[in-house]
C-alpha cells in the first residue's frame, strides 16, 4: 500500500466507517446501512495535487461517476482530517 494513501486513511478513521485502499490508488470508506452489501460508500480519488470525494448511497454502482462531495488536499495528515470531517457530515446528513 501507498504509504501516503495509509497516512490519509490513518488520519481520516471515524466511528461506524470502515476506511481502506480502493482500486488504482483510491480510499473507499463505508457505512454498513443495515442490509448486508448495501453500505453508503465514499471515495477519494486522485485529482491534481488534492483528491475528488464521492458519495454513493447504498446500491449505487460505484465504477460510475458518484455525487461529487467535496475534495481534500494538503499534505496527508491535512487530508485525513479533511476526510475524517466529510465522513462525519454524511454520516450526519444521512442520519446515520
């Protein structure tokens, strides 16, 4: 694993999310929703100096285009907090 990538992932860990490598360098984190394999899904991939962050609600297929959320950028500990603070808005938004 990227070392970089594992720094963002450390930084970003949040109750209830399950954070990890995704494919090609992304960070996938998930929120089980109750029915097993339909979790909210978000993922932060490369886009410039930063990472584009997308939210999939449970049952979207994620190797589409996901609902631009917001990005993080910085350097890794920045970024993993940056992260860390959207999963807690979605999870907020979402009553979740």
């Amino acid at each position: 694993m990227n070392s970089e990538l594992q720094r963002i992932i450390d930084a970003s860990r949040s109750p209830g999310w399950s954070i990890g490598e995704g494919q090609a360098g992304q960070i996938m984190a998930t929120f089980e929703t109750g029915d097993i394999g339909m979790p909210w899904v978000v993922i932060a991939a490369k886009r410039g100096k930063g990472m584009k962050v997308s939210l999939y609600a449970p049952g979207d297929d994620v190797t589409v285009e996901g609902e631009e959320i917001g990005e993080i950028a910085g350097n890794p500990r920045e970024q993993g907090r940056q992260l860390r603070e959207i999963l807690e808005g979605v999870k907020s938004e979402k009553s979740l």
